[in-house]
C-alpha cells in the first residue's frame, strides 16, 4: 500500500492543480488515463468527485479505505524501510501527510479525500 499512498497522492496533486487552474477534473481525468499519468487510482478509484459513481469520492469519501488504514500501512512500511536502511523520501512524505489527515479528524474517511484536502490548502 506505500505504493498506491503515494500513487493516489500524486493524482490528487495533479487534480487538484489543474482544477485551481480552472481545469474540469473529468476533462483532465481523460486526458491523463490516455497519458503516461494512467494508473488505477485514477482509472477504477478516482479522488474527484463525480467523475466515477461508485467510489467513495463521489459519496462524501464514505466507505472504502480508511486514512486511518492507509497510514497504519505507510508507518508500517516506513519502520521496515527504517531497520534495512532504506531511503524511501516519497513513503515518508506521504505518511505524514496522512498523519494530518488524521489530526483534522479524516481518519474515517476514503484516503482519497487527499484530493479534497488539497483543493481547501491554499484558498484565501
């Protein structure tokens, strides 16, 4: 799962900037499942609301995967990282991003709701 933090993460990112730059999400969606930007977080399970009907996006990120989950397995994945020496910069980032999730009271909502998040940072 540090894999698919980090891949929903990156879509959201991608998302939410081209929204703030005026964008439609669905628009955007398309053209990045045609683009080296396909992946199944954007495909099967995509963070903008109302692109597909059955996620937990378009359903106020009820359900699905829970943040709480999603950085139990980053934690988990950036201690064994730790005892082998390994360098994962992008795990550990995308687990403390999580982690705020967690401190705004999320931990029970979709992990998806990076996306959502993303779009409130930055409004005046």
């Amino acid at each position: 799962n540090m894999a698919l933090g980090i891949e929903m993460l990156a879509i959201s990112e991608a998302l939410s900037l081209g929204k703030k730059l005026g964008l439609d999400p669905k628009i955007l969606s398309e053209v990045m499942k045609v683009s080296s930007a396909r992946c199944w977080s954007l495909e099967v399970y995509n963070p903008a609301p109302g692109i597909l009907p059955d996620v937990p996006s378009s359903r106020n990120y009820e359900g699905g995967f829970a943040v709480e989950l999603m950085h139990k397995d980053l934690t988990i994945s950036q201690e064994v990282a730790k005892n082998i020496g390994a360098n994962t910069p992008l795990g550990n980032k995308t687990t403390s991003i999580y982690k705020e999730l967690i401190e705004k009271g999320l931990n029970k909502k979709d992990f998806s709701i990076i996306y959502d998040e993303l779009l409130k940072e930055g409004k005046k």
